[in-house]
C-alpha cells in the first residue's frame, strides 16, 4: 500500500488557536472533553470500563495514613481529592489541580479542577505555556444565577502555572495586589507528556462506544415498539362509507392509533379482533411475523464489547464476565494483580504531583515522603482470616 495515497483518518484531536483569548483550542470545537464525556456516559460498557480503570488507579488511597486524612481544601482530605483525579486521568488522561498559598509562600490549599474546564494558553516566543485558561461550561450553557455563563473575557480565568519558587511567587503576588487578590496556580498535567492536551486510552475505539450505545437504542426499541400482538383475528370485511356531504370513502379498519395499543413489551401476545362487514368472508387468524433485532445484532455487540475492554487492558475482566476463566478467589486475584500493574504508571504520575505539592506544604508535621498509592487487591473471608492470624 502507498502510504501517501492511502486514506487518511482525520486527527481526532486537531489543535488549532483561538486568538480571541490567546488560547490552543482543544479539539477543533474546543469541546473534546465534553464531547468524549458524552459519548463514554450513553455507552454502559465504557462506563463499566472507566469506573474499573479509575478504581484501580485510586487503588485504597495514599498509604500514610496522616496524609490520606489531612484536610487539603476547606471540605476534602488528600484521598478525596485522588478520588476525583483518578477518575478524571480515566476519562480524559490528565488531571489539574489548584493550588493556593500563605504569606509565607507555603501552599496552603489544594483543590480539584475539573480538567474538562481547562484550556491551555497559546505558546509564548520560546515554546512555552505560562498560562491555564479555566472555564466552568466552554459551551457557554451553563449557568449562574438564572444568568447563562457566556464564554467571553470576562468569565475566563487566567491562572499560571505551578512553580513553588519564592521568586516568582512574590513576583506573581506583587502583580495581583497582594496576597489577598492572588488567585493562587493550578498544577496541569497530562499523559501525553509535557504541555499537550492528553489523549484517553479509549480514544481509537469511541466509534465502537458510540456504537454500544446505538445498539442499546435498538434493543430498547425492540422491546417498546416491535413486540406486537401475536395474531389478528378477521371476522368481517370492511364497507364503503359517506361523509356528511355524500363523498364516498372506505374506513380503514386498523389505523396507525390502533397498532400503538397493541405495541410494546406489555401489550405484546395480545390478539387483534377486526370486524368485518360482509359475511361471506370466512373469519381467519393472520399471525404477525415480529423481528427479533437483538438476534441480528449479537456478533456485532459481542465485538464491539471485546473491543471496548481490550483497549481498557481488562480482556481478563471480560473473560471472567463471559465464564472463560471460571470464577475463583485465585481467578479474581490474577486478574486484580493484573490490572494493578496497567495502572502503575497512572499511579507514579500522581505519587510525584502530589509529590511536588506536599513538599510546598504549610504543615510540614502532615508530609512524609515518598508518597505512594496503595495498589488494589482483591479481598477475599479468606484474606481476611490470614491477614487476621499474622496479626495476632
């Protein structure tokens, strides 16, 4: 094949500029997290996916346990705020995170982002970001009280980047008026690497997730509209009739009002009686031939379903879901040490986030170093009892 003459797919995610607000629009609508958060909330099997992968990358939260409870914001504690960012990596490959500071230029919060309402500012002259632009809704729907969010100047914040540097904060705090008027950083990171807006793991197969969820809508109408009654009963023919000015018309004897009452999971083997109106007809039973949809769609559900975990990494969780492998404690064990590995980097990439952050920490008492993710293990009565015997 000519590779040059061969069809191309269009780039899903094209970074384009939007001169307007000196921004790198994120997908040639600037909306490809909201768009990729539609798509993967109508499919229940990207939903199943992203809620195990997100799972796994939380695994049971910080493993020091003074860390895991240290109040990070005014509400959440360190593990409630990994518990959002795990989910937003899983969905979207990237996380951000607030960050704000004291006068003695220590942090002295830390709080959730969400990362589909960061934009990344356009590159300055030597190639760098030094800006996150934040909106709450860049389709401009949201909104606040009983007034719609426009996206304009005036709703977007400019925030700059994480740097704990006493220099450039007392730089940056001179700037905004004081300490007071500071609006503090945010930490952006993506899984892309660097200052790149960040692919999910799922992205080549979103026609597949859009395809999941097409095929639900066929079976849901399947069940509402296609069961019909199992037969119509005919017992006389219908007559020529005349209206109110002496126009000939034939009744039809079944209209479109008529079919909806026998339609629908809960009307269906009913019969339908028609009455005719010459009796020289002999009455005769007609069944209704009905479709069955979910019989000619099953192979195309069952790949597009393998599909969809296997670019989770979860083909195991598939296998145990469709009886292959069984069902054990050993089986699930496997499996759950399997996934914990895939989720590894995911887990580093947080641990040295939150690395840099704590190091900046008001509260030097709450920080001990390194900081790690405890991995998912699957818990059996039998774990239990063991992990009971050891500890005695």
């Amino acid at each position: 094949m000519n590779v040059r003459t061969a069809k191309k797919p269009s780039q899903r995610v094209d970074t384009s500029y939007v001169m307007r607000f000196n921004m790198q629009s994120y997908g040639e609508d600037n909306l490809y997290p909201q768009n990729i958060r539609l798509i993967t909330q109508q499919s229940g099997t990207a939903e199943l996916c992203l809620s195990r992968y997100a799972k796994f990358i939380e695994g049971y939260g910080f493993n020091d346990s003074t860390l895991a409870e240290t109040i990070l914001n005014h509400r959440e504690t360190a593990d409630d705020v990994l518990h959002k960012v795990a989910a937003d990596i899983a969905r979207y490959g990237g996380f951000a995170l607030h960050v704000n500071y004291n006068v003695r230029l220590r942090v002295s919060s830390i709080s959730f982002l969400p990362f589909e309402q960061c934009r990344l500012e356009e590159e300055d002259e030597d190639g760098y970001v030094n800006h996150i632009l934040v909106h709450p809704d860049w389709r401009g729907k949201k909104t606040k009280s009983g007034k719609r969010i426009y996206v304009d100047e005036k709703n977007i914040v400019k925030f700059p980047l994480f740097d704990p540097s006493p220099d450039v904060l007392s730089h940056q705090i001179i700037e905004a008026g004081g300490i007071d008027a500071y609006k503090g950083q945010v930490l952006w990171v993506s899984m892309s690497g660097g200052m790149t807006y960040p692919i999910p793991i799922y992205d080549s197969v979103v026609t597949d997730i859009s395809t999941d969820e097409g095929l639900g809508n066929i079976k849901y109408r399947n069940v509402r509209n296609n069961f019909l009654v199992n037969c119509m009963l005919v017992t006389r023919k219908g007559q020529t009739r005349y209206n109110d000015d002496g126009e000939a018309y034939t009744e039809s004897m079944i209209t479109p009002e008529d079919l909806n009452t026998f339609q629908g999971d809960e009307k269906s083997g009913k019969i339908m009686l028609v009455e005719l109106e010459n009796n020289e007809d002999t009455p005769s039973v007609i069944p209704f031939p009905t479709k069955s949809y979910d019989k000619d769609f099953s192979a195309t559900d069952t790949s597009v379903i393998e599909r969809i975990y296997a670019q989770f990494h979860q083909e195991l969780f598939y296998s145990i879901r469709m009886g292959k492998l069984g069902f054990s404690g050993q089986v699930m064990r496997d499996a759950y040490e399997y996934y914990s590995g895939e989720v590894t980097i995911e887990q580093r990439v947080i641990e040295r986030a939150f690395g840099m952050l704590m190091r900046n920490w008001w509260d030097e008492s709450k920080v001990s170093l390194p900081i790690l993710i405890q991995p998912l293990k699957y818990i059996t009565t039998e774990n239990n009892n063991i992990n009971s015997i050891n500890n005695e």
